[in-house]
C-alpha cells in the first residue's frame, strides 16, 4: 500500500481499507456497547461473526453482489 501515502491519505491506507477499519470499529463499538462495555472470551466467537457480517455488506455494497454465506451457488 505505498501508493496510499502518494495521494495525500495520511494514514497510509487505501480507501478500502479505510472502509473495512471503519466498519470494524463501528462494529466492534456496537457490540461493547450491547455488552455494557466489557468483552468476555466466550464472546469472541459471536463478536467475530457481527464484524464478518459487517464486512460482507460493505464488500458487497463496493462489489455490486453478495459475498460469502450469501452468494448463489
């Protein structure tokens, strides 16, 4: 991702990347919040899943079709 810092991003992330960082943390707040701000080990599972979940909409809002569990077969 060299290119990112050539046009100005000053993260260094592609616009991509920024989308998923984003959806992931929106994700990841959304879920603390349900979970009166603390994270369980046993709740991992069930946390990663939401974040997926989260990342297959914007890949599938960038793509035009649905990823993963929801595309035709």
């Amino acid at each position: 991702m060299p290119d990112a810092y050539l046009v100005g991003d000053p993260d260094g992330l592609s616009p991509l990347l920024t989308e998923l960082r984003d959806a992931v943390a929106r994700e990841l707040h959304a879920q603390l919040a349900l979970r009166a701000e603390r994270l369980e080990l046993a709740d991992v599972p069930e946390v990663a899943y939401q974040v997926t979940l989260r990342i297959d909409e914007l890949l599938s809002r960038r793509g035009g079709r649905s990823r993963g569990r929801h595309s035709p077969a």
